[in-house]
C-alpha cells in the first residue's frame, strides 16, 4: 500500500470506534492554518485547502464507505466553501502583504455598524435558507448543520476582510460543532472544534490588542487664542 493508499483507507481506534487517520490529518492542517492565521501569515490560506479536500470525503461518510455512515452535508459543504472563499482570502493578504512591502497581510479592525447587520442578516438569512435544503439531503442534524455551514463561512469571509469579530463566529460554530460531532462518531474533528474554540478566544485577544495598537491617533484640532491687549 503506497502513501496515498495509506492516507484514504487507514484507520485507529478511539474509545473504541474507528476513525480514519485522514480526519485526523485534515483537522491537524485546519489547526496549523488557524495558527497561521492568528499570526495573519498568507500560507493559512493554502495549508487550510489541503485539510479541506480531506475532510470533505471525511464528512460524506456514507459515499465514501467511512467508518461513520453519517453524511454531514453541511459539513461536507463548508469544505467545498470553505476552498473557494479560501482561494479569495490567499488573494486579498497576498496583495496586501505586498502593498506593506513584505508586512503583516491583514490589519485587524472591527467591523463597522452596517459591516455587522450585513453578517448578521447573513446568518439569519443563509441558516434558514440551508436548513432546508440539507433536510431535503438527508442530512444528519440539519439545522445545526445548517448554521455551522453558515458561520464557517461567514467567519471564513471575515477572516479575509481582517474583521476582529470573525473570532466571535468560530466561537458561536464551535459550540454548536462539537455536540453535533460527538453525537455523530466524530471525535477527533469534536476534539478539533473543543482546541479551536481555545484557538479563537486567543485569536480574538490578539487581534482586538493589534486592533488597538494600529488604530490611527486621534488628530485633535489645534487651539488657537487671541492674545487680549
């Protein structure tokens, strides 16, 4: 059996259940890329798509005859989101990295008052409108399916914009994730979600600290006085 051979069909058990190494790979590359992002380094982008082709064969369990028979559609469709919104994310930090001259990619800032009704009626909006449709799929665990398939991307999104509060999302999807997960047979991507959410509250204290060391000073208007005779 070759590397790839190995990769597709290799397997250990976890409390007693099998688990394909492959998941536990494509959460290994999801954990580094979020590092990398915390970090704001452009190569987040790219080492995250390599862990996104993995867990999509990973989360169609029933297609591709893996030891957890759920199909988490919704799962399985963040993956493919998550490498399309992914390829726009490497784009805009590779071309601000090179307007700083080699710098930082991303400068963290808060999202404006509009900039957060936009994500917000994008939640409501996309979760409604995916319940639906991944319960028409026979997806197990729909509507919480639904959310994390929205959250993902919208903090996916987030990220490449350098929004602070695309922490805040991952957080909101962890915790809905990691029930779902473990209802699921998933452990190791549950075990992922629980370290990501640790991730995302440091994440958030460090960016909200750079947001507020980059903020620009406040230009105060000078104060002139007439000399009295």
């Amino acid at each position: 059996m070759g590397p790839l051979g190995w990769l597709l069909d290799a397997q250990v058990q976890v409390a007693g259940s099998p688990v394909l190494v492959r998941e536990i790979v494509g959460n290994a590359f999801g954990l580094i890329s979020a590092l990398l992002g915390l970090r704001r380094v452009v190569w987040a982008w790219p080492v995250g798509m390599i862990g996104n082709a993995l867990l999509l064969t990973v989360f169609l369990g029933g297609v591709f005859a893996t030891p957890q028979a759920h199909d988490l559609y919704g799962q399985a469709g963040r993956q493919v989101f998550f490498f399309a919104v992914s390829v726009y994310g490497w784009w805009r930090w590779q071309r601000n990295r090179r307007a700083e001259d080699g710098h930082a990619a991303v400068v963290p800032r808060w999202a404006t008052g509009r900039e957060r009704l936009i994500l917000l009626l994008a939640a409501v909006v996309g979760t409604a409108a995916a319940y639906p449709v991944l319960k028409a799929l026979g997806s197990w665990g729909p509507l919480p399916d639904a959310w994390i398939l929205t959250g993902s991307l919208l903090a996916t999104y987030g990220m490449a914009r350098g929004w602070v509060e695309f922490w805040l999302l991952w957080i909101a999807v962890d915790a809905v994730g990691v029930p779902l997960l473990l209802r699921g047979g998933f452990y190791p991507s549950a075990v992922m979600y629980l370290i990501y959410g640790a991730l995302c509250v440091w994440g958030f204290a460090a960016w909200w600290r750079t947001s507020r060391a980059t903020r620009p000073a406040t230009v105060r208007k000078p104060v002139y006085t007439e000399a009295v005779a």
